[in-house]
C-alpha cells in the first residue's frame, strides 16, 4: 500500500454528497491512498440498530434515522482520524452539519446530475430515491446543493476512472 506521507492530517476526512456520487467507493480508495481507516456512516448505523436503511426508514421514519445518523457520526468524529464516507442528507442536518464542520475536513463529491440520475435508477437501497421520476430528484438535487458548498472543499467529480478523482482530492488535501 502506498501512503500519502505529503497528507498529514489529524482530523478525520468526510466525504458528503448527494445520493450515489461514491463516496464510499472513492472514500475505499483514498483512505488506502492515505493510510486511514475507511468508515461507512451507513453501514454504521445499520450495524447500530441491527437492521437495514431501507427498513429503518420503512418502521421507524426519517426523523429517527437522522436522530441515530447524527449520534453515529458524532462518534466517528471522535477517537483516531480515519476516513468517513456520510449518507447524503446526512450533510443537511443543522447539528451534524455543524460538528463535522467544527471537526473534521469535509469534502463535497459533485458529479454532474445526470451521472447521479442514471446511477440512481439501477439503485434499490435508497428509500429517498426509490419512485421518483429524475425531475423530483433534480429538484431534492438542487435544494441541497447550497448545504453541501459549505464543505471545506468541492470536487467535480467524473465517470472516468475513480483513481482520477482520488488523484483530484489528494491534490486538494495538500493546498487545504
Ligand atoms: C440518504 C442517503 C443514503 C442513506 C439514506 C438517506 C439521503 O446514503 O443515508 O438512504 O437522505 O440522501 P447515500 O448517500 O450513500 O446513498
């Protein structure tokens, strides 16, 4: 494995986003790249109350999912730096927001809408997104956008391969 030692950092590293712009496949690579732990704030949270996002939502609603997502985040904020990969609303939040604003590098994943749209109709996991038509989700995908520009940095993200985007926000880590 080759670590970035040119990326030192002592504060975790979050990647927000909309709904399928991979931040968790981006997040894998580049915490190999950096040396750190990579952590799915999801997959923390599913592990956490012992079942799927998509039943959480279904028997205990949104507002006691964000509850438990921003419980969840907040101790992954603390302990050693790694790698945190958010969900996409988890950025929205106010409190959450904050504390990984206050605590962390932030990095906002913005690939262009219709890379997320085509992405998100071979997608069954994601209970915000399941029956809505590309206009809906262009509309959630626009009432977000200004959330998620208060992130410490943005990267356009591409289709091309995932190294390239990695290689973008290394490059990035190292101006911050
Ligand atoms: C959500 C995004 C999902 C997941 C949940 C809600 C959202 O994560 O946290 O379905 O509100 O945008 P991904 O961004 O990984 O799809």
């Amino acid at each position: 494995m080759i670590c970035e030692t040119v990326v030192v950092t002592d504060r975790p590293i979050v990647l927000v986003g909309f709904m399928a712009t991979g931040k968790s496949k981006i997040g894998r690579l580049l915490a190999e790249r950096l040396g750190l732990p990579f952590v799915d704030s999801d997959a923390e949270i599913e592990a956490t109350l012992g079942k799927s996002i998509v039943r959480i939502f279904a028997e205990d609603g949104e507002a006691e999912f964000r509850r438990v997502e921003r419980i969840v985040i907040t101790r992954l904020l603390e302990g050693v730096p790694q790698l945190i990969a958010i969900g996409g609303g988890a950025f929205i939040d106010d409190r959450t927001r904050e504390a990984l604003k206050a605590r962390a590098t932030t990095i906002w994943l913005d690939p262009p809408f219709a890379i997320i749209a085509s992405r998100l109709k071979r997608s069954h996991e994601r209970p915000l997104a399941s029956g809505k038509i590309d206009e809906e989700l262009l509309a959630l995908w626009q009432e977000r956008r200004p959330f998620y520009a208060e992130a410490h940095i943005r990267i356009e993200t591409t289709e091309e391969e995932p190294g390239v985007d990695v290689d973008r926000i290394l490059a990035a880590l190292r101006q911050n």
